[in-house]
C-alpha cells in the first residue's frame, strides 16, 4: 500500500519547530510515523505544504504529518475502512471522552461534523477520490486518576483523573499535546492495554508469575514486565517496575526509581533520581536526586541535582540547573492557560500542568516556573532579580544572555517561522 505525507508547515511554540520533527514516545514523530506503517505500506510519497494530489489508482493512506497515532488505531481504522470497500477519513465522536478532554482543547486540526469531528487521515482503496465518507471510532476510553488534590487547597477538591484510550490518535498543534501523547496517549494508555491483557489472558498472567518466581523478583520487576537493552549498566540497589522500556548503554545507579518509563539509549541516570511515567530521551543525564513525574525529556538534555520537574516537556540540548522546581498547581482558583495551535493563550482544559522548556536552553539553577508557563527556543535564565520565579512566557527577546558583554557565545539555532538569523557567529 502507499502511502501519502502531507506536509504541515506550522511551527509549535515554543519549540520554534514543525511537529514531525519534535519526539514522541522516545522518536522524532515521521519516524514514529514510519515505524507504526511499516507493516502497512511499502511506498511513500511526501508533498510540500499547498501541493495537489497526483493521479493515483492504488490503495494508499493520506495523512498529516502532525498526527501522533499508535498501531492499535491504524490497526483499527484500516480493518473497518478497508472492509467497508469505500473511501473513508478518520473521525472521533464528538461525544468521546478522552478525545474531548485531552486532543480537542488547543488543537485547530479538526473539522466539526454533525456530532463528529475529522481529521487529516484518509483511506482511498482504489487510488484518490473527490469525497470520503466519515469513519468515527471510539478510543475506547477508561478513566484512571493520577492526582489528589487536598479538600482545602481548592474550590474543586479530590481526585484529579485521566480520560486514558486504549487505542490512540491526536494531532500536535500545541507543546501540551506533547505530554497528552507521551504521557496520557502512551504511558497511560500502555498500562491500560496491560491491565486488560492480565484480566483476559490466564495464560500470559501465568508466565509474569513463573517469570518472577523463577527471577526471584517481584512481579513488576521481572523481565516480562521491564525490558532492558544492551550494555546497561543497572545498580541492584535500584528499583525498576514496569511496564518499563530501557534503551541500550544506560547506566542506572543505586538509589534510583523507575516507574512506567520509557528510558532512551546512552541515558545516565545517577543516585537517587526519582522518575514516574515519563519519557527519557537519548543520550539524557540526571545527576542524583533529581525528580520527573509524567514529564518529557528529549535527546541530550539534563536536568541537574534536585531539580523537581512535574508534567512538564523538556526539548533536546536544553540544560535545567540544580534546584529548579516547574510547579504544575494553580494556588488560587483560576483556569490554566497554554499556547494552542495559532500560538494564543486559551484554558488548557488542565487542572494541573507543568510548564514547557524549548531546544537549546540554559536554565539556571534556583529557578521556579509557574504552571503552564513557556521558554522558547535558545533562552539563557539565570537567579536574578528579573528572573527568579518566571510568571510568564519567555521569549528569546527576554533572554539574559543579551544583557551581558559576552552575548555571542550562545548561538541561535531555533528562530521563529520567517525569521532570520541575524548573528555573524
């Protein structure tokens, strides 16, 4: 089957980058694109922004290239489009809850139906057609809570849940899609599809159970259940459970806990870090105590001792320093605000939410940065009487490193959409 690309030129804030070029699940998005299609399709086309579909007579799939989907929702979608025989385009229920709570706010990649939304996926089985009937399926949502919030700290009190799929599509208009696709489409959603698994299948349950007995470990320990690669380097003193994917040449010292993660290769995890349904990319480093909860941590960042960063994404070659909290709790009831996808500030439909660090930034240590807040791209903040508790979004104009005499030794590698690189280093 081939299969089509269609190119989005949008850049998401405060990345200062296309979608299909920041990292999900550990990949940057084409190729986690690629992979989930690679038993689907064995031709691709990819066509710029604003260009027409060629003649096309074969059975193809047409996608935007800012969509985050796992193979269970392709599994899906082309098992009913290809058993109708017609050309069909994906679709949520309007009425679905984990697409209404967590793809819906901030996006503006969905067209509004009658009681449906669409999205940019089409299945044609005998080339292009001028029309494709809606094809609607259900995420298959379960509720899961994930936070506490005390009686007396706000006006809505109690367990804070997820709307966790079993089967997942969002698009990535906005940084906070971001964590809803690694954390809540993907962490999440992998521990739901294992619990289901344990209450369906005795027989896989029994292998978990023989697997740990005959480890001597306990039974979110055993290999079954965490799944280490080459050349790691694993402290016995740490404690790893799973559903936990451990890339290659990772050292892990004692003192560390891991739950639900997603750990990249070449990781250096030292002692005492704390991480909990998070995404760790390649070539990260997290010297002791420093703490993720539901947090993305792209390739070759770091986030330095006692640093405490809670649903927040991180982007690659960004340093956070020691002692930076990201707080992800509004104290005073107001709705928290984010970025969406025509880079407005409009309630993010989060109760909590941690804050979002662009590609390239130096964050110095002491920080503290309010729930839901921004840095750009190629930002410098160090303690200062302007910079110490960040209230809002920082943008690259507000970057302390134009302040000092030795600016040009911070290049600029991420501009905005249209702009130019003006420095001569």
């Amino acid at each position: 089957m081939l299969k089509i690309i269609l190119q989005d030129p949008r850049h998401v804030r405060p990345f200062n980058e296309r979608a299909r070029d920041l990292r999900v699940q550990n990949k940057p998005l084409w190729l986690h694109q690629r992979d989930v299609l690679a038993a689907y399709t064995n031709q691709e086309v990819e066509l710029p922004f604003g260009s027409e579909l060629k003649d096309i007579n074969d059975e193809c799939l047409v996608y935007r290239d800012n969509l985050y989907f796992d193979e269970a929702y392709i599994q899906t979608f082309l098992r009913q489009a290809r058993r109708s025989k017609k050309a069909c385009q994906a679709a949520f229920f309007s009425d679905d809850p984990a697409f209404r709570e967590h793809a819906l706010p901030l996006s503006n990649s969905y067209i509004e139906g009658d009681d449906i939304y669409l999205i940019e996926l089409w299945y044609y089985p005998a080339g292009i057609e001028p029309e494709a009937k809606p094809l609607p399926i259900s995420l298959q949502s379960t509720e899961v809570g994930y936070y506490h919030v005390p009686t007396y700290m706000a006006l809505e009190q109690g367990d804070l849940v997820f709307q966790v799929p079993r089967i997942s599509l969002i698009a990535i208009d906005s940084w906070v899609h971001v964590f809803i696709a690694d954390v809540v489409f993907g962490l999440f959603a992998r521990g739901a599809r294992f619990e289901d698994i344990l209450k369906e299948d005795v027989l896989y349950k029994l292998k978990i159970l023989s697997t740990a007995m005959l480890e001597g470990k306990q039974v979110l320990e055993c290999s079954k259940l965490v799944k280490i690669g080459r050349n790691c380097v694993i402290d016995p003193h740490a404690i790893i459970h799973g559903p936990t994917t451990i890339g290659d040449n990772v050292t892990i010292n004692a003192g560390v806990v891991i739950e639900n993660c997603i750990i990249g290769n070449n990781v250096n995890i030292s002692q005492g870090c704390q991480l909990m349904l998070s995404v760790v990319g390649d070539g990260a480093f997290l010297p002791f105590r420093a703490s993720l909860f539901m947090t993305t941590l792209m390739e070759n960042s770091m986030v330095a001792q006692n640093a405490c960063l809670q649903m927040c994404v991180i982007g690659r070659n960004t340093f956070i320093g020691a002692g930076t909290t990201f707080t992800d709790f509004n104290l005073v009831s107001a709705p928290l605000r984010a970025l969406d996808g025509n880079k407005q500030l409009v309630k993010s439909n989060r109760p909590v939410l941690g804050g979002c660090v662009g590609h390239n930034c130096r964050i110095g240590s002491g920080m503290i940065i309010f729930p839901a807040r921004t840095i750009e791209s190629d930002v410098v903040l160090f303690a200062s009487q302007d910079h110490r508790v960040i209230e809002h979004d920082v943008r690259y104009e507000d970057s302390a490193h134009h302040k000092l005499f030795i600016s040009n030794n911070h290049t600029r590698l991420y501009p905005r959409k249209g702009e130019r690189i003006t420095e001569s280093w």
